[in-house]
C-alpha cells in the first residue's frame, strides 16, 4: 500500500515537472545561455585534458613547460589574443611578495630496486658495485625493481637530489619524533617512514645519517581513506631544507611486502639511483586575452584561472581547471568572433600558472618592492621587462586591473572519483556578489540537469555526449581555502574569486588521478558555468544591478542557511555578534557590485559607510581596543606554497609559534583563522572586532590568541598598530 502510494506520488510528480514551464536561466538573455550551452564541449575540454595529463608537471620542470607549450598551443588555435608563455625568475632568493621563489626541479631517471641471493653471497663485492648500474652477471643474483621513475614519475619526491647508493633498511613508523628513530641503525641505511618525506628528512638524514626516504604517505582523509593498498602518493621533501636528499614513495601495498621482509629477515640490499635536482629556472605562467569592446572598460579584466602544475596524470587535480577554462576561452572566443555573442565591455584574461607561487608571481611581477636579506628583490629589472612586454601595460599593475577572478581547480571528477561539486563563497573580509552570480548559474544548472536526470527531458540537460547523465547536484559552501583564490582574495589584493571545486576526490594527489575518471558533462558543466558567469562580469555596468538582484537574493538566502546552523552551536553572546558580523556582511556585499559601476560617484554610498562593529564597548578594554592596519608590503597569504614566510621570519625575530596558529575552533583551524585576522587588519576594526569578526566565520576564538598573533604580526612588520 505503501508502496504503490508513493509509486503513484512519484509518476504524478513527473507529470507535473515535464508539465511545468521551464525555468528561465537567470542573468544572461536565452538565447545569449543557449548560445553558450550548445557551443560548450565536455569532449574538447576531455582531449585537451588528456593532452595536459600526460606531463609530469613540477613547477618549473621541462613537463611544466611542455603543458605550458600545449596550452600556448590551444590558445593561439582557438584564436585568442597576446597568447605568451611568462617567465619569472625563481631561484630560491627572488620574492614575489610573500612568496620565496622555490627553485626549479626536474626529475631526469630514479630507481629503487631490491637485491636479492639464493644461499650463500654468491657474487661478491664487484659484482654488487656493478648491480648498481644494472650490468649484472651473476646467476645468483636477483635483482628485484621496486619502483621506477619510467613507469610512475610520481615515485620520485619533489625536490629529491642525485645519488647512486645502496644499503640496508629501517622501519621508523612515522619517523618525524626522535624516539621512532631510538634503538635504530639509521645511520647507512634507507628508512622507511609513513609521513611525507619533507617531515621526516631533517631527523631521518640530518641527524640519523639516513642514505634515502621511502615513503608510504597516504592520501588525503576521506571516507575512502586507506581503503585503497595500490595509490602511490605525490611526494615532497622540504624545498629550502640543508638536508638534500631523495625520497621514493610507495604503495601501502609495497611498503607492507618490505615490512613483512623485515620481519622475516630477508630483505638484504636495497640500491637507489636517482638523476634530479633543483636549479635555477622560472615560474611559467601561461597568458591570453579576449580584448574588450570598450575603449575605457577594456582596462579592466576579468580573469580565469587554473593551476597548471601537479604530479602526473592529475587529471582532475588540475588538468581538469585548466582544459575547462580552456574550453572556456574557446567558447567565448568563437561566439564572439562569429557575433553570436556581443564583444563585452572588459577583457577578458585567462591564466595557467603553477599553483599559488605562479600567481603570487604574475600579482607581484611589476615592481613590487619588498626588502629581503638575501638582497635580491622582486623588482628586478629583469622582472619588470618580462612583465611590461608581456602585458603592454602602460596603466595600472594587472592586480590593480582585476576585478574578479573565475578559479577553477577539479572540476571533473566523475562518479567514480565521489566528487561533489562546490560554488564556493568569498571569506567573509571581502563581501562580494561575485559568487552570487556562479550560484545562480550553477542552480539552474542544477535544476535542469535532475529534471532530465529524473524524466528524461528539459531544455538545457547540459549532457555530453560521450557523458554521464547524473544530476549535477552542485552545493553552494562556505568558504575553504587551498588553492589560488586564497591569493587573490588575499586583503593586499582584494580581488574577488568564483572557486569552483570538487571535494572529495579520493584520487587526489596519487597516480589513479586518472583521465578515466573524468566526465565530459562535468567538464561541459563547469565550463558553462564559468563562462556565463565571467561573461556577465565582463559585460556588467551600472545599469544591470536590478538584473543582479534576485542572483544577490538567492546567494543571500544560501548564506542565511549556512549562517543558520551556526546560530544553534553558539551561546547567546557569541550568536548576538555572529548575527551582528553578518549583518555587517550583507550590507557590504549588498554594494559590492559599485566596483563595476563605470561612475560609482553619487550612484552609492561606499561600503565603509556601513557600520562596523559598534557595540564591542562593554566589553573591551586595553589591547583589545587597539586599531591594527596591514602594512602595503609584502603582498600575499603569509603561508604560501613550499614556503611560509610568517615562521621564516617569526623564528629570526625569536617569537614564539603564536596559539592561533594550532588552534581548533568549530568551524575552521590555525592557518584558516590567521588569514583573516590578517585580512581583517584593515585599519578600521579594532583587535576585539577583528576576534569577533573571525569567530563569526571560523568559531568563537579568545581575544588573547587574537592579540597575540597581531603582536607578532607586527613584530615581523607585516601590521602596524594605528592612531
Ligand atoms: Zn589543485
């Protein structure tokens, strides 16, 4: 009886839905989003790819730069302007802003091979020397390939150094305490550690005499985590260690089979024979324009943006971002070209830099000057050419030229990778409608993709071809940080970001990150989206807010949800200033769109109208009142990739590791709370609103951690306090 009720409510149901008028897409005309939804192909965003997958992509490698060749490639192809390859020097000393430049690296050959004999040492001294060079001729002797750059250039820890060596091995758990290594025979041998090797290597070979790291490190924590014995995982020893070395990751599988040897006594030799290293080279950032039609809005430019490095395949995490914005480039390029679509008023750029370092480098490229002690500086001659002939700027810097960036970064994990697909919002230190607009897209995305998923028919399936025909189900989120819209929405920038990301993806970061895994309509959708949402910031002027009102209604009502649920973890006191911050957020984020307004005078009142804080009196006293502003350099996320300039120069000035950098609170930790005190250091709030301002966001958090960090903030002379 059940049953059949519900059997009856679902087919009644259907009927409805086929019945109902379809939606109208929000914010672009229909025919400008059907022009863009026939035109997008998940299959060209798949091939090109595949193409991108093929490469070992370490920053500054040659398999960087044959994706970057690719990419330039792609674009000059599907006939965009000022296609070019950017070069900035890294060389371990150059900053870009926060950002040490880490020197290049390139893997040439690695392998890490098992030697074994029946009975007795058949073959002697000599013959083992020459084992290690693979001429072997010995009856007795096997030798036993463990792992091998050739086949999975993954193996290979990023940053590992040459050797040829050979010697014993030692089990040291995880091996970053001093008392996994007590009782050891390090010294000589390999040892084998289930942390990354950059954790291990200081003890491991700078205190122990270890001769290599391999490495089982498991992926990142899902659900699925552990399950799966063959993912080897992408690798890194610490780039600005004094301890160079090399490291092999390994399979759990793998590293169970040695551990078993060694328990049963039989593993005897183990050699290694690595060709890598680090050496002066640069940042490759891939560039190309969609000039814009207005003669003054052409300045200004919304960018896209992926990044183009990672381990091989790393088809999702990021050949995914960057063939989708390729995808992107080509759609709107064709349709404009072919006045399907009207030229829009800004340009419109699209960038392929290595993750975080890349971009801090094209953001501070131009003239950024920042003291450093090696007293080599960003503003380099060399720098400056490179930037002006790349970009013929005779105006504003590019990060000044910005308005809105649309970050992609896994966007095509399939069903069997269990992504989920996030539209997700700014930090709360930069209330911006940017990402109001994605949601609406994605949305209506939404909506059509389950009605056809569920009937089999709507106006616009977004479906591949060669795809999947499952719901997109994308989720508007909260903010997360990780990838290069952290740099972006970064106070010294303030540009606002579109991220659009997959989470979870049990592949990330290992070899099973696999084109297989890839859906075209995924693809297809994640291109659609971004590309109608970059369009409509690339066309919008004062004139279309009233368009962007029900967008900013329904980001607004997301935001209430998310906000909703953090209300009921908090005590009254805590959820007054939780209600009172996201009042402050709404207002500004209600004006926000000004920033695209060609004469925002007299049209509005400027965000810093809108009250701030206000009723903090009661309890504030002392430090807490004191006003702190970020300081104009450096510019950047104080904790950036492979580098992190808070503890380079907290451990100089002999400060300790303030507590906010390990604190837990509900909603978010350490290095996500100390990005937006940073953020909201703005020379207005003052350390009591900027505690309540991150509590809103991440959790209550005492004022003392707060204070604290901005003391140190100061110390190292990234704030000052202001009068
Ligand atoms: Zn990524």
């Amino acid at each position: 009886m059940k049953l059949i009720a519900i059997v009856a409510g679902v087919s009644l149901w259907m009927i409805l839905c086929a019945e109902a008028k379809a939606q109208k897409p929000p914010l672009l005309p229909e025919k400008d989003v059907a022009a863009l939804a026939n035109e997008v192909s998940g299959e060209a965003a798949k091939r090109d790819l595949e193409g991108i997958a093929r490469f070992h992509r370490q920053r500054g490698s040659k398999g960087f730069h044959e994706a970057a060749e690719l990419v330039a490639e792609r674009l000059r192809a599907y006939g965009l302007s000022g296609v070019a390859i950017l070069q900035f020097p890294s060389d371990g000393k150059i900053f870009y802003g926060t950002q040490r430049s880490r020197p290049a690296w390139d893997g040439e050959s690695a392998e890490l091979t098992e030697v074994d004999y029946i009975g007795p040492t058949p073959c002697g001294e000599e013959v083992l020397k020459k084992a290690l060079h693979m001429m072997v001729d010995c009856a007795n002797l096997f030798l036993w390939k463990i792992t091998g750059y050739e086949a999975e250039p993954i193996t290979l820890a990023e940053d590992s150094e040459s050797a040829e060596v050979r010697g014993g091995l030692v089990d040291v758990g995880r091996g970053t305490e001093e008392s996994d290594y007590e009782d050891k025979q390090v010294k000589g041998n390999f040892v084998l550690v289930s942390a990354q090797p950059g954790a291990a290597q200081d003890l491991a070979v700078g205190k122990y005499g270890a001769i290599g790291i391999i490495s089982y490190a498991q992926n990142q924590k899902t659900a699925w985590w552990g399950e799966d014995q063959n993912l080897i995982r992408w690798g890194h020893l610490d780039t600005f260690s004094k301890n160079k070395t090399f490291a092999f990751m390994v399979s759990p599988k793998t590293a169970r089979i040695l551990q078993e040897k060694l328990a049963r006594k039989e593993l005897r030799l183990l050699m290694a024979s690595v060709k890598a290293g680090q050496h002066p080279g640069n940042y490759e950032v891939v560039t190309a324009t969609i000039p814009g039609a207005d003669p003054k809005l052409k300045d200004e430019e919304i960018v896209f943006s992926c990044h183009l490095d990672h381990e091989r395949p790393g088809a999702n995490d990021n050949a995914s971002g960057c063939a989708a914005i390729l995808e992107v480039a080509r759609t709107l390029a064709k349709l404009t070209s072919e006045k399907r679509l009207e030229r829009p008023a800004r340009t419109i750029r699209f960038v392929f830099p290595p993750e975080i370092e890349g971009t801090l480098a094209l953001l501070n490229g131009e003239g950024a000057a920042v003291p450093i002690t090696e007293n080599v500086r960003d503003g380099d001659p060399r720098l400056h050419t490179l930037y002006e002939n790349a970009f013929h700027m005779h105006g504003a810097a590019l990060a000044k030229r910005v308005k809105a960036v649309i970050h992609m970064d896994m966007v095509g994990g399939g069903p069997e990778t269990k992504a989920v697909f996030h539209v997700t919002s700014g930090p709360m230190s930069l209330p911006s409608f940017v990402q109001d607009v994605a949601w609406a897209f994605a949305d209506w995305v939404n909506e059509e993709s389950y009605k056809f998923a569920a009937t089999g028919k709507a106006d616009y399936p977004m479906v591949a071809p060669e795809g999947g025909k499952e719901p997109l189900r994308a989720e508007y989120s909260a903010f997360t940080m990780g990838s290069d819209h952290d740099v972006y929405q970064d106070s010294s920038f303030g540009i606002p970001a579109i991220y659009l990301n997959d989470w979870p993806d049990r592949y990330i970061h290992t070899n099973f990150d696999s084109a297989a895994n890839i859906d075209p309509t995924k693809l297809k959708r994640a291109a659609f989206i971004g590309a109608a949402s970059g369009y409509v910031l690339a066309k919008l002027s004062g004139g279309d807010a009233l368009d962007l009102f029900p967008a900013m209604t329904q980001g607004r009502d997301q935001r209430r949800i998310l906000f909703a649920k953090r209300f009921r973890q908090l005590d009254k006191e805590e959820a007054t200033k939780l209600f009172r911050v996201t009042a402050q957020y709404d207002g500004k984020e209600a004006l926000s769109w000004h920033e695209f307004s060609p004469s925002p005078k007299g049209v509005m009142q400027t965000p810093s109208d809108v009250q701030i804080g206000a009723s903090n009196e009661a309890k504030t006293s002392g430090t807490s009142l004191v006003i702190y502003s970020r300081k104009k350099e450096p510019k950047g996320p104080l904790a950036v990739f492979g580098y992190n300039y808070f503890a380079e120069r907290a451990k100089a000035a002999g400060i300790e590791t303030p507590k906010l950098l390990s604190y837990e609170g509900l909603w978010g930790s350490g290095e996500e709370y100390a990005y937006e005190v940073l953020n909201f250091a703005d020379g207005k709030r003052n350390a009591q609103e900027i505690r309540d301002a991150v509590s809103a966001e991440y959790g209550p958090v005492p004022v003392e951690i707060v204070v604290e960090y901005l003391k140190a903030l100061e110390k190292i002379g990234v704030v000052a306090v202001t009068h």
